[in-house]
C-alpha cells in the first residue's frame, strides 16, 4: 500500500510554479532560500502527508538529506487524524507524553518520557537549546518516540531526527 496521494503529480507543475515564486522570500526557511527544487521537494513531502505548503515550509526540515517533522506537527497529525496525545509531566528536568489511538480499548494508553539523563546519554544537553529550553526539548523528543513508535501511519513514514 502506497502512502502518495494519487494526486500529488497532477500538484507537481502548481508547486513547482509556487516554489519558484516563493524561494527568494523570507516566508521560506534560510536553509531553503533560493533553491526552488528544494522548496519544491518540501511542499510536495507536505501534501503527502496533507498539509498546504507554507506549514509544509515551517514543519517539514531537512535533517542529513531526509525530511523530518517538527514535534508539533507530529501532534496536529495525530489529533487531526481522531486520535488524543497529552503531555501528562512537564518540567526541565522530565516530559511524559501520553497517547490513545481511537481504535484502541478505552484503558490502552501509551506513554513516554523524556528526561535530562536520556538528553544526556544521548549528547544533547551541552547544546545551545537544550541549555535553553529544556522543557520545550524534552517535549519533542518525548513526542517524537511515542508518535514513531505508535502514530507511523499517521506521519506517513517521516519521522523526527
């Protein structure tokens, strides 16, 4: 089963138009700028999972050449889709996320936390936003786990980095 939308060729030549346009303007991330092909390729990522093409721009980044979603939009995913995501702890120190798809029994819930000693075994506390935001970091990295590992069809196979 093919995640495409059917339709995302017969958008091809609009978005190809539009990438053109918007490529030299400040709407379209630094990383991005002035390189229609590479909007293009955003915009495009962004239908297949059925957002427009500016919130593809601002929620779909390229991480080492594979596109990767900002945690809020993982979330947005999974409410639009009928699904309910929670964070049920939030500090600097420590994040839980919880999620209920729809489908599952009533009392099924999934959950993960993140904390600053994961942050830390995985090398990403010296870095500037983590010293930073602590709470908004953990909070997507908890999000980005739990809707991997639980909401794959909903993120149509892009994930966070």
């Amino acid at each position: 089963m093919s995640l495409v939308h059917v339709d995302t060729f017969a958008v091809a030549a609009d978005a190809e138009h539009l990438a053109v346009q918007i490529a030299p303007t400040e709407f379209v991330p630094a990383s991005l700028r002035g390189k229609p092909a590479a909007v293009m390729a955003a915009m495009l990522t962004g239908h297949e999972v059925g957002i427009g093409p500016m919130m593809a721009l601002k929620q779909i980044h390229v991480v080492e050449g594979r596109p990767a979603m900002a945690a809020e939009l993982m979330r947005a995913l999974v409410q639009r889709a009928g699904h309910d995501i929670w964070f049920h702890e939030k500090s600097n120190t420590k994040v839980t996320i919880r999620a209920h798809r729809s489908t599952w029994p009533v009392d099924r819930v999934a959950s993960v936390t993140w904390s600053m000693d994961d942050a830390k075994r995985a090398g990403l506390d010296g870095r500037q936003n983590w010293r930073k935001y602590p709470r908004a970091m953990l909070g997507a990295r908890a999000t980005a786990e739990l809707c991997r590992d639980e909401f794959a069809d909903v993120l149509g196979g892009i994930s966070y980095t």
